[in-house]
C-alpha cells in the first residue's frame, strides 16, 4: 500500500482492525 | 475542580454509569457532587447533591449504594433521603490519595482504585480490597493512575485501567487470596487512556478511552474486537451493560455531558447487585 507520501510500504498488523461501532444519545444533562 | 489536571470539562463531569436492580441508570457529576437517577426516556433526575466529588458508583446486593468520592472516601447512599455518608474514609489513620472507582466481586469483596495524582511520574496508586467482614488490604501500591476495574470472568484476575500508563493491568489472585505476577493485559496508546471498564458473559472486556472518544471491546485472550465511537466528545468516561437485556452499553461522555448508548451482541456480565 502507499502512505501519505505516495511511497510504496509493508505494513504489519499485530492484530485485526476492531469492527466500529456507532452510538447514539440516549440522554444529555440540562445546563 | 480544584487540584485536578487542566482539560477537565467546565460545567459538569459525568461519570459512574451503573443500573440498579429495577433497570434503571444512575450516574454522577464529579466537580458539582451530584448523583442521578436516568429514566428510560432519558430525563435526569437529582438524587443528591452533597460536599464531595463522586466518581463511582456501585449497587451492593442488600440495595446500599456505593460511592467512590475522590474527596472524601467510600460513601454511602441512602437513596429516600439523599444523605451521603461515610463507609469507609481511610485506613488506619491514613487518608486516600483519591479514590476513584469501585467494583464488588461475586463474593461480596469490594475492590476499589485510590488515584489522587499518580501517574507515571508518581507511580504510587493504590488498589484496596475490603471483604465483607472489613478487613482491608492494599493489594498494589504501584499503579500509575489506578481508574476503573472489574474482574475476569471466572473472577480468577482483577483488570484495573493505569490510565496514564494508557494501559490495563492484569492482576491474577492465587488461592487464599493474595496476588500472583501482575502483568500488562492490553497496551493502548494515543491521547488520554483507559477509564472505566466492564465485563461481558463472554469475558470480553469493553474499556472507556477519555479523550479518544472511543470504547474498545478486546475479547479474554487481550485482542481487539470492537471499537465503538463516541457521536459526541472525546470525554467517554465510563460504561455499564443494562436495559433492556444487557446488550446495549451506556457510556458516560463528559464532555458533552450526555449519555451514550451502543448495541452490541453479548450481554454484559451480571453484576453482584443483580446475580
């Protein structure tokens, strides 16, 4: 893949990237 | 707050989220010493507001309410009334340096973290453990910013968050109760660190990262599984499992001052209030 450069690397994973999950507000405290 | 690092959000700071046996959500407000009840709906109701900055709450099986106050100890709730008073203020003739989160265990053992300022610069935090007959034990005196902590699942290991160690330690109990090697579970990294903590039926441990906006979901064996993003600030203090089923996790964001919620598809483990 390539970085931000443009330049070729190897990258190495230590593990998986975690799934994302999304949230929602469930309730705001009044000023 | 007074003493506290710079950062700390102005207004109010959110912290504690914790169910009682009824279902419903009760949390605190630090820097102001108040504590919530949440109703279903998401309205906030004030419970008490008192001399002390609570930063933990937990729910005991015979219905006391347990709070970790940084200034003044453990405290007790009386929740008709809103009278907050002393459990548990220091040991022996010391006082804490900060107390700042609690947990109970299957047993009835209570652990809790004392933070005050500790930190990599002072790695002197303390992790306490009261059983039900009041023996107190400091179990380590070497955390750099002790914060939340749960335990494992079968109960054989204590997790507790070093947040400025942006770090979780393992802290594995060996037969008649005292602690074997303390090791390094999960090694994070970037702004903040690791806040409060809760545990899932399958041991999966969901972490609060303050100020990265973000919970993580690393599964028994310390791999990541989830990372669940804040829709708000970066300020995700705390987490607790609860209503309906246990699957969908609350998240304190002090920041904003809101309450977040996530679905996820394991149920948190039931606490000592509710087993």
């Amino acid at each position: 893949m390539q970085n931000t450069l443009g330049e070729e690397t190897r990258v190495s994973m230590l593990f998986a990237a975690p799934k994302i999950i999304e949230t929602s507000v469930f309730a705001r405290l009044p000023d | 707050m007074a003493g506290q690092p710079l950062g700390t959000p102005a207004g109010s700071l959110l912290e504690g989220p914790s169910f009682d046996r009824e279902g419903t959500l009760w949390c605190v407000d630090i820097q102001n010493g108040r504590i919530f009840k949440v109703t279903r709906d998401g309205a906030f109701r004030l419970i008490a507001e008192y001399d002390g900055w609570p930063n933990g709450l937990k729910f005991h099986r015979d219905g006391r309410i347990f709070i970790a106050d940084y200034k003044n100890g453990i405290m007790l709730l009386d929740p008709v009334n809103g009278k907050v008073t002393p459990y548990l203020v220091r040991v022996n003739v010391e006082r804490f340096k900060g107390v700042n989160d609690l947990f109970f265990g299957a047993n009835g053992d209570l652990y809790f973290t004392d933070q005050g300022l500790t930190g990599l610069h002072d790695p002197t935090g303390r992790v306490f453990r009261v059983r039900p007959n009041g023996e107190v034990t400091c179990l380590l005196d070497n955390v750099p910013s002790p914060n939340g902590l749960v335990m494992n699942r079968d109960e054989t290991a204590l997790y507790v968050a070093a947040t400025r160690g942006n770090c979780i330690w393992q802290v594995p109990f060996l037969g008649n109760g005292s602690i074997g090697k303390v090791g390094l579970f999960i090694q994070l990294s970037g702004a903040g660190g690791p806040d409060g903590l809760a545990l899932d039926e399958q041991g999966r441990l969901a972490i609060a990262h303050v100020r990265l906006g973000t919970v993580w979901v690393f599964d028994r064996l310390g791999e990541p599984v989830y990372r669940i993003r804040s829709c708000m600030g970066t300020h995700t203090t705390n987490v607790a499992f609860g209503w309906p089923d246990r699957t969908t996790l609350y998240i304190t964001e002090s920041e904003s001052g809101t309450i977040l919620k996530a679905e996820l598809d394991v149920p948190g483990k039931l606490m000592y209030s509710h087993a």
